[in-house]
C-alpha cells in the first residue's frame, strides 16, 4: 500500500523553475526525509515521485499512471504540491466525505502552525488520473497572492524562496503523509 507525495521539475522555460515546482519536489523529499530523520516506520509505503513533463501534457504523469494502475487499490492517497511554497493555509481534498472526515481530524495535528483548512477538492495535473478513478488526493493550499509574480518568468529562482515558509510547507506534508500512511486502515473510497 502506497502514500504518493510529489512536485515536479519542469516549469524551467525561462527561469529555474524554483517555485514552480522546485518547491514542491523540495518539501516532499523533505518529508521523507525528516520521517527518515526521526525514526518512523509507517505501516504503508511512503512514495515520493518527481514528475517530469507536466507543462507537456502531463506525459510523465500518464506514464507512472499506465506502468502502476494495476496496483490502484493499493494507492492509499496522491499528494501533490504545485502552487508554490508559500505559508500555508491547509489542503484540498478529494475523496469520499468518509476520508474527507480523516484528513480533517488529521489537519488538527497542525492548529499549532495555524494550517487547518481543508477545501472541496485538490488540483494537481500529476495526480488528476489516479483521482478520476477514485483514489483521494491532496493537494498544498498556502498564499498565492505572488505565485504569479514569478510563474514561468525569469524571476522564478531560488531568491523566491522563504526558508521559514517552506518549512511550514514541508511540516504539513510531512505529518499528512506520515499520519495517513500509519493509520490502521486506507482511507475509504
């Protein structure tokens, strides 16, 4: 049984693509990492996927998703982060109000940092294809009031960044994942 986090590397055009996605790959290896850091075992496998080829049709996502589909009852959550890393506000969620009703309970784990909310639905081209045959899916609500300042513009390198930010960003991934992944039981569907 498998968590999915993810970003992806291809929003480079014109800049580095540092917040778009570069952000999102960054807190999902992050959170596998400071999950590594601490010692957890999750019961589920936490797997972290970079994709390539979103802004080309989302050919790396379609591909992952032609090679694992077999496997679908097996994919507990998909998460991907691909509105920057800025302060986070919560996720959006799509999934039956059964699992909705996990993930906010879940949410609650981080009422210290004042990141809450979880919407009505999750975006994410990478994981739109496991969501539309049913598996839940997330994706990183936070402050896009300048996420289009820098999209696919010269501007978008790592001076971008807010190491504080990310680190709330990576610190919502993290226990997100952690947490679903070492719940007695997948999230229903």
């Amino acid at each position: 049984q498998v968590v999915l986090i993810s970003g992806h590397l291809d929003s480079w055009d014109v800049g580095q693509g540092a917040m778009d996605d570069g952000g999102g790959a960054f807190i999902s290896w992050e959170a596998l990492s400071l999950i590594k850091d601490l010692g957890l075992r999750p019961k589920r496998t936490l797997r972290l996927v970079l994709w390539t080829g979103e802004e080309q049709g989302g050919v790396g996502a379609q591909q992952y998703y032609q090679l694992h589909k077999e496997n679908i009852s097996n994919f507990d959550i998909v998460m991907e982060s691909d509105e920057g890393t800025f302060k986070p506000s919560g996720l959006g969620f799509s999934g039956s109000a059964q699992a909705r009703d996990i993930v906010k309970e879940i949410m609650t784990l981080l009422q210290p940092i004042n990141v809450t909310g979880v919407s009505d639905s999750a975006d994410g081209t990478d994981i739109a294809y496991w969501m539309r045959d049913g598996v839940p899916g997330a994706s990183l609500h936070n402050d896009i009031n300048k996420y289009f300042w820098f999209h696919h513009s010269q501007g978008d390198t790592m001076t971008v960044q807010d190491p504080n930010q990310m680190n709330l960003c990576a610190a919502v991934w993290t226990v997100v994942s952690y947490v679903i992944a070492d719940i007695e039981e997948m999230l229903p569907r």
